[in-house]
C-alpha cells in the first residue's frame, strides 16, 4: 500500500499511456471495423500471391523452392527463355535450309562448280529446274544475252521426257496400244505373209470368223510385251504440264516461277516412284503400276489446278491476283488450316496412280524423306477390277491393285523463294514489289548487285 501511494502518480502517468496505446491499436466503434476489412484484405492478397509462386526447375534438372528467389533466379529464368527463343529461330532456319534443298541454289554455293559465270540480275539464290541451275532468269530478266526465256523453256519441256524414261525404263509411249492399233499392226502382219499376183503385196484380207482367234491372241502378245518391257505405265499427259509448254510463245517471269514451283513437286514425287519401284523390270513386279496424272496448285473454287491455275493456295481469290493476309489457320481449306502467310507459301499437288496396296505406306514415307514440307491431306481408296484392267489394256501381275488419289501439301519458306519471285507473283501474294530494272535497289535485299 505504501508503494501505491508514494508511486501513485507515475502509476497514474502509465496508466494513461496504456489507455493511449490500446486506443490507438483497438479503435472503437466503425474506426475498429474499417481497419479490421481493410487488413482481412490485405491478408488476402497476400495469401493469393504466396499461393502464385511455386518451386522452379531450371534447365539442368535443378529444382529452386520458393524461399530461395532472387535476381540470380530471374536471370536464370531470362536466360532460358532467351534460349528456347533462339533455338526455336534456329529450328526454323534449319528447316528452311532442308526445305530448299534441290530447289534453289545460294550464289556462293552455285559458284562452287561455275567460277566464271557472271550474275547479272543481282539475285541472291539461283532456281534449279529438274536439278539444273539456271541463273539470271529470276527475279528480273535484265540480260536476255545471258538469259534467254526461250532457252528455258527449252529446258522445261525436255523435263517431260527425261522422267518419262526414269519412271518407264525407256524413251516408249508407257500406254497400252489401242485396239486400233493392234487391229492395223495385225492386217499389216497379215498383208506381209500373203503375196499378191506378180510377186507384190497385195491389200490385206478382212479378219474373218476363223482367224477371229489368231488376232485375239496376236493382241493379248502384244499387251504382254509392252507390260514386260516397261517399269510402270504412265499416261501420256500424266505429269503436270502449263498452258504455254506446247506454244510457240516464251514464258514471262510469272510462268516461269510457276514452272519452277511445280516441277520442284513432280520431281520429288519422281524420285518417291523411282525409290518404291527400284530394282523391278516390268509392270508386274513393280510395286507402283501406273501414273495416271498429276495436278498442281489451286484452281478457281480450290479445286486442284489445271495448267493455268495459280501455284499457291493464299487468302485471296485462288488464281487471281489479290492482297492476302494472314489471318491464321483456315480449316475450311485443308485439314490443316494452312494458307499462305509471312513465313510460307502452300501449294497442293493432287496424284492419281494404281500400285500394290501393301506398299502405299512405304510410297508416302518415300515421299516424306524427299522434303520436309510435305503433308499428307487426303486419300481415297478404289479396289481395281483386274478384268476390268486387262480389258483397257493394263495388265498389273498377280498381285491385288488399289487406284489411289492423293491430296499432298507442300510448303515452300519464303525466306528462299521471295528473292526470285516476280512482281506478278509477288503482287498476288501481297509481298512488297522490286524496284524497276535499272534501280538501284539497298545492299541486302532481292535485285541488289552481286558480284561473282
């Protein structure tokens, strides 16, 4: 009692101060319940955030827990994304490079073999036709000395028949002969074994009733020795032709590129044939039986392209010049909603040929190993009748035989093509024009001075 009273003022002082403080901690009335929603809140966000940070694993199998973030943490974190960003740029280069590959030639790469040719239209990469560099052709035609469209064209029809002997085996039509044919060749044969009065031949006698059977046999001799004398049958206009081939015209600029697009197509699927059939002798020991035909590029309304349809399925008006722009995937096209955009340009190639079904796996992937560019989009499957076969002519072997018609996408970067591509082609894709000839365009870009 004694220490209350002499302390009691200093007691009294204390006292006051602690009212201070729990007033100050402990508000009353709606000061209280502001301040406790307010740090509910608070508390939230807190809990939320801590909710959002996790363990992280760099790249080397490291795991990190939380507690332990700091700049190191996010710079690692930096460095990887920086690392995928650049091998996913590396992943399209390389894919580019193998997607041109026995397309076009780099200038450094075309005077490896040819030191002294001069190029005169300043290209930066020099197209190949059937393999064959043709320079100073595209993108403008500034020499006709050095480049002569006539030339080329020359060039482009002489492809034709060079494949046809690759897939045939020989410089033959690769057709069954008519019926007609057959009938002439056997009166012919008749003619010659019955001489006429004076020792001359005389007109060939009528197939009567009796030798019916002689020309029935003479025809199916014959279709046995065009089948074992050739590798595959293949019809006379099977492979993609343009308009302008059987004219007397030269090609522009513009159908010279298309030429270029679709021979880069049939020469893989060339190689594809030649690569399933290789080792057989004879329609009926080759896998691949026939080639009936060929289409590329995209025709009005989309369908496959006859020989004056545009190379490119694109967002504008298949076949007419327009301005595309990407606008993503469109599946209303093609199952895999490619269409032509910043990075590449789809081209679609429709072939119909007969082959043994249990190599039709083998074929595709044939195709597939040609170039990267290539999906596959659709087949339909028929079984061939091989008496309704033998009676056209084809005889296949003993082996079953399915009619396929394929639908295959090709994609071609632009990253290699835009710098030979023409103004009307760059015109229908959107794509700036080049200067006019004479210009003098920058360093780096398509037309600007290349020396050898």
């Amino acid at each position: 009692m004694n220490f209350v009273k002499k302390n009691l003022i200093p007691l009294i002082c204390g006292a006051v101060v602690l009212l201070f403080i729990g007033a100050y901690f402990w508000p009353i009335g709606s000061w209280q319940s502001a301040l406790q929603s307010d740090m509910e809140a608070r508390a939230a966000a807190v809990g939320q955030a801590n909710g959002l940070i996790s363990d992280i694993t760099i790249p080397g199998g490291k795991t990190l827990p939380k507690a332990t973030y700091d700049q190191k943490i996010i710079d690692a974190g930096m460095k990887a994304v920086k690392a995928m960003d650049d091998q996913s740029k590396e992943l399209v280069t390389r894919a580019a490079d193998q997607n041109r590959k026995g397309r076009v030639l780099s200038i450094p790469e075309y005077l490896l073999t040819n030191p002294h040719t001069q190029i005169v239209n300043g290209a930066t990469e020099i197209p190949l036709l059937g393999g064959v560099a043709e320079p100073n052709y595209l993108p403008m035609m500034t020499n006709l000395v050095a480049a002569v469209p006539l030339r080329f064209k020359a060039h482009y029809v002489s492809l034709f028949n060079r494949w046809n002997i690759q897939l045939v085996g020989k410089d033959i039509l690769a057709v069954p002969p008519s019926q007609t044919d057959l009938s002439n060749a056997y009166q012919n044969e008749q003619r010659a074994k019955q001489p006429a009065p004076g020792g001359m031949f005389g007109a060939a006698p009528n197939v009567g009733a009796a030798d019916q059977a002689d020309l029935l046999k003479y025809q199916r001799n014959q279709l046995a020795i065009r089948a074992g004398s050739i590798h595959m049958y293949v019809d006379p206009m099977a492979l993609h032709r343009r308009a302008w081939w059987s004219g007397a015209a030269a090609p522009t600029e513009g159908q010279m590129f298309e030429a270029l697009v679709d021979c880069w197509l049939q020469q893989d699927l060339v190689n594809a044939i030649l690569d399933v059939n290789r080792g057989s002798s004879n329609v009926g020991t080759s896998p691949i039986k026939r080639l009936e035909s060929v289409r590329v590029g995209v025709g009005p309304g989309g369908a496959q392209g006859g020989s004056t349809a545009g190379p490119f399925l694109t967002t504008a008006s298949p076949g007419a010049p327009g301005t595309p722009t990407p606008t993503g995937p469109d599946y209303s096209r093609t199952m895999t909603g490619r269409v032509g955009n910043a990075d590449y340009d789809v081209c679609l190639m429709e072939i119909v040929l007969d082959l043994d079904p249990a190599y039709q796996n083998r074929f595709l992937d044939a195709l597939y190993r040609q170039n990267n560019g290539y999906t596959v989009l659709n087949i339909k499957t028929d079984i061939v009748d091989p008496f309704d076969a033998a009676g056209s002519g084809y005889l296949y072997g003993p082996t079953q035989v399915v009619h396929l018609d394929i639908l295959v996408e090709g994609m071609l970067y632009r990253s290699w093509t835009t710098p030979i591509m023409p103004n009307d082609i760059r015109t229908m894709l959107g794509i700036t024009a080049l200067p006019p000839p004479g210009s003098t365009p920058a360093p780096g870009t398509p037309g600007a001075p290349v020396s050898p």
